[in-house]
C-alpha cells in the first residue's frame, strides 16, 4: 500500500517536471569594458507550478560562485564583486510581488576575469531545481601603436642593418596578426608575449639598411584582430652624404664662346652648407666667378678654362665630391638634327621598305608559278586539234653544206686586232658538233650549233671579202644565214 503511494507521486512529479524549462543562450561574448546581455527565461507548464527562487552562478574550474539572486519573498540581492555591475533587466523582478519568469541579467563593463559559464537555477514547487548554463566569453581589444626607433636615421657608409620602426600590438585577446606594407626592401622580426591575464602582446620589428634612397620611403604597418584591420604609417626620415654632379659642361666649349658656367648640384639630408672649388693640378681661371654653387666665366672662352674641374659639397653627416673633365676646342663641334628621332624615324621606313619589297618579291613569284601551272594545265588538256604543232626537224648538217652560198655569208672585219681564238666554244655541257655528214644525234633543238669555216678558202673569193689583212691579224667573224630555198 506504503509502495503504491510512492509510485503515484513520483508519476506525478514526473509529469510535472516534463512542462517546465528553462531558456538561455548557449555562448556569448563581449569585449573588455563592454556589456553583455545574458539571457534566462522560465517556461511554466499548465497548471503551473510556484516558483520559490532564481539563483545565478559564475562557474569555473569546477567552483560555482553566486551571483545574483531573486526571492519572492527577500527580493532581490547581487553579491560582490558583481554588485556594481550586474542588475535584473526586468523591473518586474525588483517588485514587492516580484515576476520571475524572465530573470535575464544585465553584465555591465565586463573584466577578463569574467570569462566564465553562467548557470541560472529555478527552484519551484513541487516540481524541484531546474537550471540552464551559458559561456561567456570576453574578448580583449589590443592597443596597437607604430613608432619610429629614433626620429632621425643615419645612414652610414658602412651599410649596417638596423631598426627602422616598431609595430606593437599589447594585451589583445585573442592575439592579433601584423604584418608590412612598404616597397623598402628590408626585413620585419616577430616577437609574441603571453600575458598572465590570459591576453598576448605582439611586436615586429622592420630592419633596412638606411640609404639615400630609403628617405621619404612610407611604412605602413597592418594590424588584423577578428577581422578588424588596423592600420598605421610612418614616413621615413633617413640622413645621408651629399649625393654630387656638376652640370653645365655641354662637350661644346669652344673659343670665343660667351656665357658659360657650372654648376654643382648636390642631393643632401640635411641640405648642404658649404660648397668648394678647385682644379686638379691647377688653378681656378682668372676670369671666374664663384656664386653660391656655380662657377661663372666671364668673357669669351679661352684655352685656359680647360681642365678638371671638383666640386666638394659637405652637409652635417659629410662630405663628398664630384667632377668634369673641361675640354676647349678652336672651333664649335658640328650639331646635326636630333640621332635618335632621326634614327628611329629611319629604322621604321627602313622596315616598312623591307616589308615591302619582301612582299612584292612573293606575290610576284607565286604569281608566275600560279601563271606557269595555268599554262601547263591548259596545254595538257587541249585536244590534240588545238595543240601547238611541234618544232620542224632540224636539218642534218650535210644538207645545210649543201645548199650554203657565199650570199649566205657576211663577214665582218674588225680594224682592231684581237687575239686567235678557237674555232667555237660549245657552252653547254654537251661536245661541239661540226658541220659534217654525221645525223643530229639527239640534240634538241634549242641546242646551239656551231660551225667550222674555211677561212682561207674564203678570203680568195672577192665577193666575200671586205678586206685584207697578214694572216696573223686576220679575225673575221662570220654570219651564216639560212637559205631560203
């Protein structure tokens, strides 16, 4: 019977507890100094059940420490070190007859050490405890700050490494990323500190070698902390030997030319102070005059201004030097049109011409060959009606013998004496053929003939004969011109 009871009201209180619960965010989150929101809402069940207390709880390291608590009866109390900084958020908390259902919090100018779970209890009748929990996490925004190592940078002819500028992010949690924005050509150095408070302090460093041409070079450092960036810059101040040159020398000094100078330009941090003159193994011209950096010659240009010519520019760091070698001809030098618009204006006329003529050359070759193709293809497909007529035989040489007469032969002397040559020269690779009985031998007939003359006989025949002469210089040349019978 005893057994019986205890099981009904277990069932009950089973029931019961099945209707209520409590809501709460799983994770939050605020930044040092900030305030945070958490959040507790009791769901009731139907009938409800009388709710006796809300108790809130900082849990860490397997500790719970109290820190607010809500009674309907004793009202409201938040104990230290909360006491200045956590309130209910509902005004219906605080009341003679107090509404408990939501008892969210308010976490005002939260602290590292805050960063903790947080349980929120409700003790109810006859239901019993019911709780929920929350993580809050704090978040530390760093101090971020950009310096130079030292307001002036010296650089040295020995050409050392050194710290130019510091990038520094302090006490930042989570830690933060840095890195370097410049077009110096140096290097950066990390260095990472963890804090006891939990936070992590960041520092890089970026090593150059100072020079003339780091002056003035921008620095850029760049902070990233969840997914903030944080930028600061530094120009570059950088103290350097003047950097020489003297102008003014055109390679044109000639006699009798009028208003010539020098001048010694220097590139100097800080600027320059003091300029000096001289000659090597020499002395300055009678006819100078010194102006601030410049030499001015008065009067015409005379042999005595040649030599070379220093300059000595010192600044507060040092001093250095630069020259010209002078040289004076009698005469001026001859100036033609400007060399390089000239030369680049003549390389492309040069190349549009080469192009051209290369152009040219191919469309007229394959022009001739399309033309040759043509002709070729146009003859192989005439009939044989229409096809030229082959070359007449060629006539054996006993035939033109025979009908050959002194009329067909012309014969031209020359008053100028020539040496004996050969009869006739075969050019073609082909042996001569003389006029004889034998039959063409298979030449065909673009194939050059030459022939043998008699000339002795012929020089006793006075229709033949132009002209006479000693044996030795008679060089006569003979026409031979075909029958026409």
């Amino acid at each position: 019977m005893l057994a019986s009871v205890w099981i009904v009201l277990l069932a009950v209180n089973i029931e019961a507890g099945d209707g209520q619960s409590v809501q709460m965010d799983s994770i939050k989150s605020g930044f040092v100094g900030s305030q945070v929101e958490l959040r507790c809402i009791f769901v009731n069940s139907n009938p409800p059940v009388k709710i006796s207390q809300v108790t809130w709880q900082k849990f860490l390291n397997g500790t719970k420490q109290n820190v607010a608590i809500a009674n309907p009866s004793l009202g409201v109390s938040v104990l230290p070190p909360f006491k200045e900084r956590v309130t209910f958020k509902q005004a219906a908390v605080r009341h003679r007859t107090p509404s408990l259902e939501d008892t969210t919090i308010m976490f005002s100018n939260l602290r590292l050490s805050d960063e903790a779970a947080y349980i929120c209890e409700y003790t109810t009748f006859p239901a019993g405890n019911r709780e929920n929990m929350v993580n809050l996490t704090v978040f530390a925004r760093p101090q971020t700050r950009m310096t130079l190592t030292t307001p002036t940078i010296v650089a040295r002819p020995q050409k050392r490494k050194m710290t130019v500028a510091t990038c520094l992010s302090a006490n930042g949690k989570p830690q933060s990323v840095i890195k370097w924005d410049t077009r110096l050509k140096g290097e950066a150095t990390f260095q990472e500190t963890q804090n006891a408070n939990g936070t992590v302090t960041v520092r890089s460093n970026y090593v150059v070698v100072p020079s003339r041409e780091t002056h003035k070079q921008k620095l850029t450092c760049i902070v990233t902390y969840n997914n903030e960036r944080i930028t600061d810059s530094v120009v570059l101040n950088v103290q350097y030997e003047p950097e020489v040159k003297i102008e003014g020398f055109d390679g044109n000094w000639y006699l009798d030319r009028q208003d010539v100078s020098l001048t010694c330009k220097a590139d100097a941090n800080p600027p320059v102070t003091v300029y000096q003159w001289k000659v090597v193994n020499g002395s300055l011209p009678s006819t100078v005059e010194i102006l601030n950096n410049s030499l001015i010659f008065k009067g015409a240009v005379t042999y005595e201004l040649a030599g070379t010519y220093v300059c000595a520019a010192t600044n507060g760091i040092g001093t250095r030097t630069g020259l010209v070698q002078v040289n004076v001809t009698e005469k001026p030098m001859a100036r033609g049109p400007p060399g390089g618009v000239l030369g680049v204006l003549g390389g492309v006329v040069a190349a549009g011409l080469l192009i051209a003529i290369a152009v040219t050359v191919f469309m007229v070759c394959r022009r001739q060959q399309k033309t040759r193709t043509n002709t070729d293809n146009d003859l192989t497909d005439l009939p044989p009606a229409h096809k030229p007529a082959p070359p007449p035989p060629k006539k054996r040489s006993s035939d033109l013998k025979g009908h050959l007469t002194s009329d067909d032969i012309q014969v031209l002397t020359l008053d100028k004496k020539l040496p004996l040559q050969p009869p006739y020269y075969d050019m073609v690779p082909s042996e001569s053929i003389p006029f004889t009985n034998k039959p063409n031998s298979g030449h065909r007939d673009c194939d050059v003939q030459y022939a043998e003359l008699d000339t002795a006989s012929l020089a006793y025949s006075p229709s033949t004969r132009s002209s006479m002469h000693s044996a030795g210089d008679l060089v006569e040349y003979a026409t031979i011109q075909p029958s026409s019978h």
